[in-house]
C-alpha cells in the first residue's frame, strides 16, 4: 500500500534518517486505520511498528486527544508493570489525515486454541482485575474522562424490540444503584484486544477508550464478548475469577452495565467490518446477553 505523509512522519520519529519504508494494513479495527510499518535503515537496521490513526473520531466521539491519550496513559501503563504495546511516537501539532500514535510490534495472536481458552480466561481475569486495583494517583492522562451515565445514556441506545421497551420500563420505574468507587477502564477489553504467545498473554491493545469509572464496566463488556467469542460457560469462569481478585466490589449494577454494553454494542454492530454471516451470529448471542440480563435488573427495579 502507499506509504502517506504521516507514514513518513511516524517513521522518521521513531528511526530518524534515510529509511526505505513499506506499509501492510491490519485488520480488526473498527475505529481507527492501522498498519504495519516496515522500516530498513541504511546501515541495515530493520524495525516493524504498529501505525494506527484516527481518521474518524465521530462514531465513538473521540476527540483530538485521542491517540495523546493512548500514548501517555500506555507509558505510565509500561511503567506499572502492565503488559502493553510500548508506545513509541506520538503525532506533532498538524497531522495531516488526523491523530496518530507509533507503538511497538507484539509478536503474539488473539487467536486461542480450544484447549488453551481456560488459561486465556484466567489471564485475562488476572489482568483485568490488576488493572483495576492501581492507584489512579499514577495514571493521569490528557483525554481520559469519566465514562456516561447509564441511566441517562441508554435511551438513546435502545433497540425498537421487546428488549428496549423492557429497559425503557426498568428506567421509568427506577432503578436502585449501588456504585462502586470509580477506577481507570480499558473501555474495550475483548479477545480481540489481547495477544498471547505460547499460551502466555503478553499485551492488551487499543486504549483509547480508557474512562474512569465502576469495574463492572469492563467487566460487563467482557461478559458478553467471551459469550460471543467462547459461549456463556466460558463467560461466567472469567466473572467467577475476577470476581474472586477483586476485593470489596458491589456487584449490584452488574446487571445495568451489563444491558449498557450490551445494548450499545447492538446499536453500533453495523459499524464494526464484520461479515454478514459473523455479525448475525454476533447479534443473536448478544441479544440473548441483553435479555438474560433484563431478567435479572428487574431485582434492581424500585418499588
């Protein structure tokens, strides 16, 4: 593919000199470009980075700060011990196709054999629930805000169904909250989003949806993409094993979060690049998580 301004830009930031540079895409995205930089300096040294840009922030409502968020929160990530893709350039003031950030090359798949996906759960329980459990004093980065309200945001996310007419009745009668104290999210913590090695997990990617917030929230998104990647059985051993690192949660708004993430994926499924066949299959799993968990906020419903 063609090898763009801020192509060379990145490069030259991250290898300064004269530097033949080829570009392969990536697939797996949905929300920003990114590829493989191939970077061959004159005196031989070889280097393969990650480019990712933001050429559309609207969808997700992403601002200019988009990749300075990823890149200045994953540092301070690094720095914590936390398995991430080093970040190693960050865009000047005038991009020219929008906001970009150069990381390293994880030599790694998010793909798990079936005889591997109880180990993967376990890690990804362990990392997620570490995550949760730094201290925020350590972690501030520009961009990263607090995540929305459920209560308010959902309206606009429901589906014209019998599901969204049964949230929308939950909201109306009210729904009794018990919050947790706010810690830093992932904001999309999904197989997709986590590389293994040899079975060993070696980096979760693509922070750029980083929020303040409860837990639950990036656990209830990881709820219901193991239910799509790995079944229900699977889904429920990793909310087991979080659940059992995490000390002192209320686990009272699971269920909420568990219709936000869920109805909100619904909403913007469309967007995402799948196949016809997958985001059918995706959307019938998805909508059977969003019905089993308006079974269970009905408890929440104030009398």
């Amino acid at each position: 593919m063609a090898v763009s301004s801020d192509m060379r830009c990145a490069a030259e930031a991250v290898m300064p000199g004269h530097l033949d540079v080829t570009a392969e895409p990536l697939t797996g995205g949905s929300s920003a470009f990114v590829a493989a930089l191939n970077l061959s300096a004159a005196n031989g040294e070889h280097r393969r980075v990650v480019f990712r840009q933001h050429t559309n922030r609207a969808p997700k409502g992403h601002t200019d700060l988009v990749a300075s968020k990823e890149f200045h929160l994953t540092h301070k990530l690094a720095d914590q011990g936390l398995k991430v893709a080093q970040p190693l350039a960050l865009h000047g003031d005038d991009p020219a196709d929008g906001p970009w950030l150069v990381s390293e090359w994880i030599d790694g798949t998010t793909h798990v054999p079936d005889e591997d996906v109880d180990t993967a759960l376990a890690q990804m329980a362990d990392y997620l629930a570490r995550l949760h459990q730094i201290n925020s004093d350590h972690l501030d980065a520009p961009g990263v805000t607090g995540i929305e309200d459920p209560i308010e945001a959902l309206p606009s996310y429901l589906p014209d169904d019998d599901n969204g007419r049964a949230i929308q009745r939950a909201i109306d009668i009210g729904i009794r909250r018990r919050p947790n104290a706010s810690v830093l999210l992932h904001g999309d913590f999904w197989p997709g989003n986590v590389m293994f090695k040899n079975g060993t997990l070696v980096a979760v990617l693509d922070w750029e949806d980083a929020a303040w917030g409860d837990p639950l929230v990036d656990l209830a998104c990881a709820r219901v993409e193991l239910s799509c990647a790995y079944g229900v059985e699977a889904s429920a051993r990793f909310t087991t094993r979080y659940l059992a690192l995490a000390h002192d949660l209320h686990q009272n708004d699971l269920s909420l979060w568990d219709v936000y993430v869920s109805a909100t994926a619904l909403s913007s499924m469309h967007l995402w690049g799948l196949s016809a066949s997958e985001e059918a299959k995706r959307r019938r799993t998805t909508n059977q998580f969003l019905g089993a968990a308006i079974d269970r906020l009905g408890s929440l419903l104030d009398q």
